[in-house]
C-alpha cells in the first residue's frame, strides 16, 4: 500500500470523526443538507476524502443519502431519544459516584456551579403550571408527546449532589 493511500485512509478516518462531532453538537442540522463543497471547504480537504467519511456515516446510521440529492444527517427518532435518555440514567449516576469519590473541593465547587447552571436551563425549559404543555408530533405512528424532557437531564445532576453530600 502506497504512503499516499495510507494518508488518505487516515484523512477520511479523521473526517469521520470530525463530521461525527459536527452532526452530535448540532453544527450540522437534521434533515438539512450537507453542501460538501462549503463543508470541504470549511475543512481545507478535498471533496473525495469527506464523501469517503460521508459515506461510512451513512453506514453507522448518523447520516442517510439520497441519490441526486446528497447526504442529510439522518434525524433521530422519538424512541432512540427515550432509549439513549434511559441509557444515560443508568451510565450517568454511578459516574457521578466515581467522580465524587475521586473529586477535590475546588472540583467539587465547580461541578456545582454547572448542575446551577443546568438547574436554569432546566427551569427556562419546565412547562409551567396551568399552561398546557406543548404536544409535539413525532408521525402518525408515535405517540404524541410534549414537556417533561428536562426531568431526563436532572436526574443524572440530582445524583451527583445526593453522592457529594454523602462523600463530604
């Protein structure tokens, strides 16, 4: 295998996962497309090496191609967001407990000044008593829901605070 190729293979593989970054911190949208000449361009590579990270995308399921259209990131569904929400209630507790077992005061100190952070965020986000909380439509054959999904990202904030204290 030539040098060349082996580069190739290496800038196609780090595209991946900078594509991947892009699509999981919401750089790129759902359900828009990806202009490959900006994003190449925006990258400094060539287009073959990111259609090449595209395409393996396609195939871990993050993005979906269409022919004569291109790539679009592929949107997640009502019941992968449950799923990866339960996930992390299960993951994220016992990190918690790791973290605070190994945490140091100033650590600590700053672990509670972001969960004050998210409190806010979570708080902006709550649906308020006596409004009606906002349905959302997820297609004809998903249930529809609305709210409530901030209770998901507290719950993981609440465990690490019930551990800390204990720790202390």
């Amino acid at each position: 295998m030539s040098e060349a190729a082996v580069i190739a293979r290496n800038l196609s593989g780090r595209l991946v996962e900078i594509v991947r970054d892009l699509i999981i911190s919401g750089a790129i949208s759902e359900n828009e497309p990806i202009r490959q000449d900006t994003l190449a361009a925006e990258l400094k590579v060539s287009k073959i090496p990111l259609r090449e990270a595209l395409t393996r995308l396609v195939q871990e399921g993050l993005v979906v191609a269409y022919p004569n259209r291109g790539f679009y990131v592929r949107a997640m569904s009502l019941a992968e967001a449950e799923d990866i929400f339960a996930l992390r209630l299960k993951l994220e507790p016992d990190a918690a407990a790791a973290a605070c077992a190994h945490a140091g005061a100033a650590e600590r100190a700053a672990a509670e000044r972001a969960l004050a952070l998210l409190d806010l965020d979570a708080a902006a986000h709550a649906p308020q008593r006596g409004r009606a909380e906002p349905r959302v439509s997820h297609g004809a054959d998903q249930p529809r829901r609305g709210g409530g999904e901030h209770r998901y990202a507290l719950a993981p904030a609440r465990a690490f605070r019930s551990l800390c204290a204990q720790a202390s």
